[in-house]
C-alpha cells in the first residue's frame, strides 16, 4: 500500500518515455519536455485535495503528515506533456510562430483567456464543493476562453480532450487490476459523486477530459504557435 501511488506515477512516466522517444523532431522533444516540468509544478496543488478528495500513503507518509507529496510532482510532470503532445505523435502535426497577418480581434483576450481557469478555481474553493470538482469547472471554462480567443487551436483541443480520456482510462485501469480495492480506501468517495465507471471514480474521467481539453493549447497559447500539418 505505501508505495502504490509511487508505483502508479511511475507507470505514468514510462507511458511518458514512450511518446517521448518516438517523436520525430527534436523540436518535439524539446517541447514535451519544457510543458511537462512547468506543469510539474501543479504538484504543489496536492494539500487541496488531501485529504477532502483523497489521502494515498506516499512516501515518507509525506501526504498525510504535510498533504505534499513527491508522487504528485511525477504524476503532474507525466500528464502535463503528454496531454499537450498527443495531437502532434498521433497526427503528425507541427506548430509553428504566428505572424502578425494570422491574428485577429479575440487575440485581445489573450491574457484573460489565460488567467481565467486559475481565477474560477480560486473563486470556487470558497464554495461547498470539492477540490476537484472545482478544478474540474475551472478547467472548462477556461477551455471555453481559450476557444473563444483561439479558435484555431479548436481541432487539437478538443481531440486532445478524447485521446486524453482514453489513455488515462486505460491508465487507471491499470491501477484497478493490480490493487483491487485501492480506489475504495484511499478516494473519499462521499466527498464526490460516489458514482464509479469500470471502478473509476466519475470526477477523474471528467478531470482526464477537461485537463486534455485546456491543457494541449496551453503550450501554443502562451507562446503564440499555430498549428500547421507536415
């Protein structure tokens, strides 16, 4: 039990290593990288959800002496590149610098496009509902201001948001098969919907899902890159 959710994050970056290597550019690469230990850094978010979404043993009992834990710090260093990536390994997709012709009116909300998902969650967390599900309506929303400043990105965005779903499903299915039962003792599942899908809990597909949909345009978003096909 100590060490399942050690175990689990490292699954995570094995699926990581494996996109990571096939990639065909350096450019790539260097890309999936840069995402994912900027995104590692979410690992700093764990004290909200321990214990009022879940309390897993960690290392050095590190989550329930501090809600901090290494794990999370893997776990979000995995997630980050490859829901920005996916697109690109799958379709063989580029990005490349936009030139002034390409941008338009709603590039004006470019900043508050970008602020609005952290802005939301900070606003819910003063609410009744659960850590996660207020990420989860941060998350959405904020995908919706992207949409509307970036509609260009729509196609990878949303496509991102299904393969995303897809792989951290079959991720998670990993965890069920080798320790039955985990889910039950560690989620606080009476702090959530309750509702299990395959024995997941519902509010993780729908954080798969919205992380995917936000996440894969966060990358082009700051950095003013449009897609392009090779």
């Amino acid at each position: 039990m100590q060490y399942i959710w050690l175990i689990w994050s490292l699954i995570l970056i094995i699926i990581w290593l494996g996109i990571y290597v096939s990639l065909d550019s350096k450019d790539k690469k260097r890309e999936m990288l840069i995402v994912s230990l900027w995104t590692s850094i979410l690992g700093l978010t764990e004290p909200l959800f321990v214990p009022s979404y879940w309390n897993p043993p960690s290392l050095f009992d590190l989550a329930m002496r501090t809600g901090f834990d290494i794990e999370s710090f893997i776990f979000s260093f995995g997630i980050g590149g490859i829901a920005f990536i996916i697109y690109y390994k799958i379709f063989n997709a580029s990005a490349k610098k936009m030139s002034p012709s390409d941008k338009h009116s709603h590039h004006r909300y470019h900043i508050l496009a970008l602020i609005s998902a952290p802005v939301i969650l900070i606003i819910l967390l003063f609410t009744p509902l659960n850590p996660l599900q207020s990420s989860i309506i941060a998350m959405v929303f904020g995908s919706i201001a992207s949409l509307y400043c970036r509609p260009d990105l729509k196609i990878k965005m949303i496509t991102s948001a299904i393969l995303f779903l897809g792989i951290y499903f079959v991720y998670f299915l990993t965890l069920i098969a080798m320790y039955p039962g985990y889910v039950e003792q560690v989620w606080n599942l009476k702090a959530i919907s309750g509702i299990l899908i395959f024995g997941i809990p519902l509010e993780e597909l729908l954080f798969a899902i919205s992380f995917g949909f936000i996440w894969s345009s966060v990358y082009e978003h700051i950095t003013w890159r449009k897609l392009k096909t090779n």
